[in-house]
C-alpha cells in the first residue's frame, strides 16, 4: 500500500484519508447484527482520531497490535459530532526509520536549547554530591536522547513528547526570581 500521509489536524469529513499512524488504542467491539467491529484511536504528531474497522474486522485486526504504526486507507465522516476514520485498508508498518515518537504530540519546544538550560540549572547546584548524580545521569547520551522524548505525565494528562524536558526548566524559571538553587 503507498501512502501519502494526511495529517489528522488536516483530516476533513466526507474526505478520503491514507497514511501511516500509531494505534493508540485498539478495542473490540459487536454490531448490533451481532457481527464484531474494531475500535481504534489513532495518532500522529498532530492529534489523536477515533477510527473503525466495520468490514472484515477479525482477519485485519489480526494483522497488528496497540501500540503498533501501521499505515491505512479510509473515510473521514462526522459521527455524534466527532471526526471519525471508518478503515477500509490497514496493514502493520515496519522499518529501523520509525519511531513511535514521530506519531505522538510533541511539547512545542527546542529539545536541545531546553536540555541545555536544564543542564545549566545543574551547573548552578551548591551540592556537590547532587550536582555529580544528575550529571552522570543526564550526560549519557542514551539517557539524555530518551529524556528529550519523555512525556511529562499520563498521556491523559500532558501526552506531548518532551513534556518531561519542559517542567524542570519551566518551575526553575519561575523559581529563579525569587530565590537561587541550594539544595541540602
């Protein structure tokens, strides 16, 4: 299946929709004819979207996981005055060039000048032994990558991806003007 990914912020109703997304959500359901139907919500980095799969639901909901990217072809429709993708192709999409983080909210920031603040903040620490810790923490490249991409909390709560990343250099801010860093 080729895609030409259509954002879900650009999704319209009565619209075709293709592209590559991650399953957020993925629930099975039954028809009132008795007949199973598969609830979906979909994201990308710029929303979330409800979607279903009402034809041929157990043989295409075997073939991916929550949790999963896969790409699809469908309709947008209006339904109980929510945009809604009714799924007509789904297929698991796979390759190394993927992240999940490339289809979740992201916190509208600059990655590296905010890590590089908080990094800042540390140097300013009186404490020795806490300035050591949380620069042989936040130094490792692997840790240091995967904190940028964190979110800060619950994904019902504040989903956007380097959310984490915002709150130490945000409350510091805010901190800072009335009192400087001296941790015990």
């Amino acid at each position: 299946m080729e895609h030409k990914t259509i954002l879900i912020k650009d999704m319209a109703e009565k619209s075709s929709v293709e592209g590559i997304y991650l399953v957020r959500e993925k629930k099975p359901g039954m028809k009132k004819s008795g007949s199973p139907y598969i609830g979906l919500k979909l994201s990308d980095k710029t929303g979330d979207v409800k979607a279903r799969i009402w034809d041929d639901a157990e043989k295409l909901g075997s073939l991916f996981s929550e949790g999963d990217i896969v790409k699809l072809k469908g309709w947008a429709i209006m339904y109980q005055g929510t945009l809604q993708i009714n799924i007509n192709q789904i297929e698991p999409c796979t390759g190394s060039a993927l992240s999940v983080f490339d289809y979740l909210p992201a916190a509208n920031i600059d990655r590296d000048k905010s890590f590089a603040e908080l990094l800042a903040l540390i140097d300013k620490i009186n404490n020795p032994h806490l300035q050591s810790l949380l620069l042989s923490v936040f130094q490792d490249p692997e840790i240091a990558e995967l904190f940028k991409m964190a979110p800060a909390a619950k994904p019902s709560i504040m989903p956007a991806s380097a959310g984490c990343l915002s709150i130490p250099c945000r409350s510091q801010r805010l901190r800072s003007i009335s009192q400087p860093i001296t941790p015990t």
